[in-house]
C-alpha cells in the first residue's frame, strides 16, 4: 500500500519539475522492458528456457560470493565462487555446474584454491526434484511483482516521483523509493532479516539491452549488499556452455 502521506509530496514536487524537463523515459518503461527480456520462462519440466546471462555479487556482512548464470535454452551454466574453510584454511570454493538437457543430467564440478589439485567432478542425473529451485525462484519473483506491485510501478504519480531520464541518455539510472510502496518486512526472505533501511537502484542501458539492480539493506545490526546485472539476451550459443565429449568423460558417474 502506498504510504500517501509520503508520497502526495513527493508527487506535488515531481508534477512541477517534469513541466520543465524535455522528453522522458520513465521507470515503468524500463522496468517492463526489463520484464520482457528477463524474466524467466519454464517449460513443463520447471527448465528454465529462457536464453540470457546473470551475474550477481551479494555481500552479507562483508562476506562476499559472487554468482554467473547463463541460461542459454538447452541448458544452464552456473558458478558461484564464494569463502570456505576447507581443511582447516580459509579460502575460495568455485562451484561450477552445467544442466545438460540432452544428457538428462547435470555435470558439477568443485574446486577449492587451497588445494587446486583437488578437484571433484560428478555427473547426477536429474530427478523429479531438480529443477524445485528454479520453480520456487519464478513464485517469489511473481509473488514480489504481484499485479498490485506492477500496478504501482506503472502509475502516473511512480514515474513521476521516481522521476525521468532524458530519451536520448544510453544508461539511465533510477533510484526508486521502495519503502514508500511496499513493506519492508516482505524482503525478509531475501535478506535474511526485516530490514530498517532499503535502498534499490536500477540501471538500463538502451543500446545494450543492459539492466543492473543494486540493493543496500540494514537492520537488526546486519548488512545485506547486491548488484544483479541481466546482459545478453537471446545472443547465447548452447555450445559455448556445454561441455565436450572428452570433457564430459572426466566426471564420475557419467555414462556415453
């Protein structure tokens, strides 16, 4: 629900200066763009089939693991590189999987920087849960852009209190007043507390197609930091992700 006595303000300043500005492209535009071009589509096995890359860099009390995702139709890449003891030394663990459609299976990979010898590889067939994840990350994205919350962004007095960015500016940056539009205690699930203090910023780039989010949350003592960037969409070749047959030889498990 909007929080009128903030907002009403907000939009009386915003309906001023918009008179004095040239043509605008609103958040609402971009934000549906994006919408278009990301949001992710499952087929009736909960594959994603959708065809573009993610990176996102969360930081969580200053421990900082970074994730690659490219969903290139036929299959997924994904890495994540992030802190962890292993034999007793602090260091870096790079997880490196990749869904295989045609394989019916999934070909993961471990390895730690401590030991780099030490390298496991295994191949597991997929089941009925596999792709579990991939359905429940679709429902939260659609229980967090309910038709409430899209009605919301795409009102007049949103855009203009977010305000506009010239037509003719490549990146365009929004800094969007999140908590004057939905509680706050809903980010809990994504940031493991409710928090006091919520700052998003989103960033497009027109001539690339380029998106970017930005999220700064505080509360209860804790620091919950992301960058999410959504690149190249429909412009993934499956054979740049997928493994080769020699390759595929190496993981446990995995029978031609």
């Amino acid at each position: 629900m909007m929080k009128i006595n903030k907002v009403l303000p907000l939009f009386a300043t915003s309906l001023v200066l918009a008179g004095c500005l040239g043509p605008q492209t609103y958040f609402s535009d971009v934000f549906n763009t994006m919408n278009d071009l990301y949001f992710p589509t499952l087929d009736n096995q909960n594959r994603i089939t959708s065809n573009f890359e993610v990176e996102a860099v969360l930081s969580v009390d200053g421990n900082v693991t970074t994730y690659e995702a490219y969903l290139f139709g036929t299959g997924i890449k994904l890495v994540s590189v992030s802190p962890e003891t292993n034999e007793g030394v602090e260091t870096i663990r790079t997880l490196t999987i990749v869904y295989d459609y045609a394989e019916g299976g999934l070909f993961a990979k471990r390895e730690f920087a401590n030991t780099p010898n030490q390298v496991d590889k295994v191949f597991d067939a997929f089941d009925e849960n596999t792709f579990d994840m991939f359905d429940t990350a679709v429902d939260t994205a659609n229980s967090v852009l309910s038709e409430e919350t899209k009605s919301i962004i795409n009102n007049q007095a949103t855009n203009l209190i977010i305000g506009g960015q010239p037509e003719t500016q490549d990146v365009k940056v929004y800094t969007l007043p999140v908590g004057n539009f939905i509680d706050l205690a809903s980010f809990e699930s994504t940031v493991g507390f409710v928090p006091t203090d919520l700052d998003v910023v989103v960033s497009f780039t027109t001539s690339t197609n380029e998106g970017e989010i930005s999220i700064s949350a505080s509360g209860n003592d804790k620091v919950y930091e992301a960058t999410i960037t959504f690149r190249n969409p429909d412009a993934l070749v499956p054979s740049n992700y997928l493994l080769s047959d020699t390759e595929k030889a190496t993981y446990e498990g995995f029978v031609a």
